[in-house]
C-alpha cells in the first residue's frame, strides 16, 4: 500500500514535473516570438555618433531618424506633415514661425516634452560657440525662441527664410531631451535621448547597433521590439545574407543582382529615384582646372548615355542640373553632350597638353554606387590625354583629405538634397564661404543668388534666383555632372510598412515583421 502510494506520488511529481517544463518550453517559445519581431539591417558602416546636431553622415542620420523626432516630418512624398507640432503660423515676413505642441509626450529619460524643451535644443544649436556641424543648416538663422505656456514655441528669425520648415523636418532638428542637454551634453553622441519609437540599447563599434522598441511612446508602441544594425562592408556579404534571411533589408543592391534577386519569392527589390546626383568636382585650385573652358571641355568627353545604360543598365537617368529633379529649386538647365572631338579642340585652343597632367581622382569606400562611375570618368578622362589616378579611401581619411586642397585634383561626390530644397545644398557645396564647397568654386554672383534665394519668402520669387544660379553653374562648370542617384533597397517579404525617402532615410515607426 505504500508503495502505491508512493509509486502515486511519484507520478504525480511527475505530471506536475511535465507541466511546468511544457510551460516553460511555452514561455520560452512566446519569448522566442515577440523576439522574432526584432528586424535585422545591414549597412556599410558604423554611424559616427548619435547626436543628430553634431553629425552629417548617412548611417548616423539613419539611425537618428527612430530614435528622435521632430516638430514636423516629411511623408513619402516628401511633402511637410506635423509631428512634434501639431499645426503652426507664420508671420507676414517670414520672419517669425509659431508652433502649437502636442500634449502627453515624454522623453525616454522620463523628461516632459514642451516648449522649453523645444526652446533648449535648438537653443544648443544656434550656439555658434558650441561648433556643431548642423549649425549652418539649423541654427544659424535663429535670432531667439520664446515660450508661450507649455505648449507653444516661436522662433524669431533674423532674415525670412524660404526653407525654413524644411529644415525643421530634417535629422538634424531632432528634438533633444533637455536633461540630457544640461547634464551629459557630451555623451549624447554615445547615449542618446529623444522622444521617438526606439531607445538606443547597444553599440558594438566595427559590429553592430541595436534599438530597442520605446513602448511608452506617444505615437503608439512600434510593431518591432528591436531594429539591429549590422555593419557589414562588402557588398557581396550583405546580399548573402539578405538571401538567406540573415537580414531583412539592405540598400546599395548591384545592379548586376537586380533580376537575379527579383526571382526570389522570399524578396522585394525597391528601388527610390533620390534626391542626389553623382558628379566629380574640380579641385578649381589647380591648373588647369582654373579656367572653365577646361571644365566644360571635360564635360563634354564624358558619355553619359553609355554611362546611364550600359553601367546603371538605365536604371538612373542623366543629370539635367546640380541638383536631382525632385529637389525644390530644380530647373532643367540641360546636360553637357557627349563630343569628344569638341573636348579635345577646346584644351587645345586653351593652351592645355594632357599628356603633361597627371591628377589624383579620391573616391570615399562607402559609395560603392558611384564607383563604376568613377572608372568610367577615369578612363574618359585618359582617352583626352590625361594621366588619372583613381584613389578609393576609407571615409574618414576621404574628408580629410579633403580638407586639404593641396592633396587631390579631382573628387567623386553626390549632391543630396536631404531636406528636399536646394537652399542648403547650394550653401554647401557651391557657396565660395562654404567650408564644404571641396570645388573651391568662386563666382560672386552665384553667391548673390543663393542668399537671396535664402531669404525669400515667395516661391516663385525663389525659384527664379535657384534657376539662375544653375545655369551658372553649369556654364561654369566646377563639377562633371552624371546622373540622377538611385537608391535600391532589398527586403523580406515579411516586413511590412516602412516609409522610404529619396533621401536614403526610411521611417521604421509603422514597420512589421510578420
């Protein structure tokens, strides 16, 4: 009899035993679901840093892009919606902008989001002593900010500025937690805070980036519990592991891979015309490049129709102007044909002998996409005449380069419109006080141009100085300008729902993995 009962109890420790691993395989196996929802990336690099006031690079912006937000944001048109803010005003000159805040926000430190946060970030921007890389795109206009209660915020500019809510829309007027401001200013690189829907969890330099789901946030719990980014360099790997659902979405597909890839059930390719064109500008430091009859000449001795379907198998288009076709401020200024008989008569009536040039063409190891391009120019360029050089360096050690005239003649570089207006790319690059302007390209009246066009509040008014300067400048030729980028994204079929720019930005805030 005891043994029976003990032979039943045993079996009972034994059911019981049974339940609570089936349980737990149960629990395990939820576990295992919702961390199945996390999505994998995969990108060229690492991002240079968090701050969104204090970096300019794609993969950071990237990035930046989920874990902040702004008072307003585009749309996949890239047309202006609000966020942060839910409406605003604008005075007669264009000189002072109101903005009504949302309610029942919260940063992911647990700060309160309103106006004086508001007041406190851009604040920290238009610091001109505090040399953040996005002070000229943000903060340089800004005069002051006032408060009106906790929910409304108004900047007084100092001159009308005609992309001016463009520019809140971009990365860098993300909105940054106030205590983060006042009490680790400079660790925000490394430990971000913002209001948006993912939350830095780690960064394993040379390795990879994970976000995790922000669940408190106010547009709603994002359907992904983590984003990671993968850094993986070679091109060839990430397409491996897109195909065997190692990840789910990366940019920069081959071309050669397109069809290939379109064949795989599991896959989507999307491909985005973006707001960039790829050119080569001209170090207009360096002889010959000085005089722009020379300039023009080797615009002319590029084919781009070849270059645009036999290396882009015409998945990009020829550049009609500096800047892509969905740019605000874009004009069709037309495209230098391809003669290269008119190129050579032209160095000749301009004194130049090729064969006595030998020039340093550098190309940064992130672009892969303009790197056929850069072949193509080189070996052009070499049927002119001209000894060139290509060059492909690591990203850093290219914009240092840079920055030293003396060190290159020729660069590979793409002008992109991240907040789809030319006013700052135009101050960027083609500004003659522009740091960034690697042409060293220098006419006063295009300067006259761009500011105006800066300061005009009326968009036709503008639109008429941006079409002058861009004839300008193609007359004047600082760059050989080639094509209309494309940026082209491959993804698993089980992800749903991102918002793709043609700024090579994508919004993760609606996203699911299925």
């Amino acid at each position: 009899m005891r043994w029976n009962q003990a032979g039943k109890a045993v079996g009972l420790m034994l059911i019981v035993l049974a339940m609570i691993l089936s349980a737990c395989g149960s629990n395990q196996g939820a576990a295992e679901e919702a961390e199945g929802k996390g999505m994998v990336i995969t990108l060229k690099g690492d991002p240079v840093g968090f701050d969104p006031q204090n970096t300019t690079d794609t993969i950071s912006s990237l990035i930046n892009y989920q874990i902040y937000d702004r008072l307003v944001t585009f749309n996949e048109n890239m047309e202006i919606v609000p966020q942060l803010a839910k409406s605003w005003t604008t005075s007669e000159d264009g000189k002072t902008w109101t903005f009504e805040l949302n309610t029942g926000v919260t940063f992911t430190d647990g700060t309160p989001f309103n106006a004086e946060a508001v007041k406190t970030s851009f604040e920290r921007v238009a610091d001109e002593g505090k040399n953040l890389s996005q002070h000229s795109l943000v903060g340089s206009f800004i005069d002051n900010i006032t408060t009106n209660g906790e929910t409304e915020v108004v900047f007084h500019l100092k001159a009308p500025q005609g992309a001016f809510l463009g520019n809140l829309a971009s990365v860098a007027s993300s909105i940054l937690s106030p205590k983060s401001i006042k009490e680790n200013e400079e660790g925000i690189a490394k430990s971000p805070v913002g209001t948006g829907p993912f939350k830095l969890k780690k960064f394993t330099t040379g390795d990879a980036v994970v976000l995790e789901a922000n669940k408190e946030y106010w547009g709603g719990a994002p359907k992904l519990s983590t984003v990671t980014y993968k850094n993986v360099p070679e091109t060839a790997s990430r397409v491996i592991m897109l195909e065997n659902g190692e990840s789910d979405l990366m940019e920069g597909v081959p071309i050669t891979e397109i069809e290939r890839l379109k064949q795989n059930s599991e896959l989507v390719i999307n491909p985005i015309k973006a707001n960039r064109i790829a050119y080569i500008g001209f170090n207009t430091t360096v002889k010959p490049f000085d005089q722009p009859a020379v300039r023009q000449a080797m615009n002319y001795a590029i084919d781009k129709e070849t270059l645009v379907n036999k290396l882009y198998d015409g998945r990009v288009t020829v550049a009609t102007s500096a800047i892509a076709s969905r740019t605000i401020g874009y004009s069709n200024v037309g495209s230098y044909p391809f003669d290269m008989e008119k190129a050579k008569q032209m160095l000749k009536d301009a004194g130049v002998v090729p064969g006595n040039y030998k020039f340093r063409l550098i190309l940064a190891a992130n672009v892969v996409q303009d790197k056929p391009a850069a072949e193509f120019v080189q070996n052009s360029l070499q049927q002119l005449g001209f000894n060139i050089e290509l060059q492909t360096l690591e990203l850093g050690t290219y914009l240092e380069t840079l920055k030293d005239p003396g060190k290159y003649d020729l660069f590979v570089r793409g002008a992109l419109a991240t907040t789809g207006d030319a006013d700052p790319l135009f101050r960027d690059a083609l500004l003659s006080t522009s740091a960034t302007n690697y042409a060293h390209y220098n006419n006063p009246e295009v300067d006259k141009l761009i500011l105006a066009g800066q300061a005009q509040f009326d968009p036709k008014q503008r639109l008429e100085s941006y079409a002058k300067v861009l004839e300008l400048v193609k007359t004047d030729a600082p760059w050989i300008f080639l094509h209309e980028d494309m940026a082209r994204y491959g993804m698993s079929r089980k992800v749903e729902g991102i918002t793709f720019l043609p700024t090579y930005v994508y919004d993760l805030r609606k996203a699911v993995k299925n």
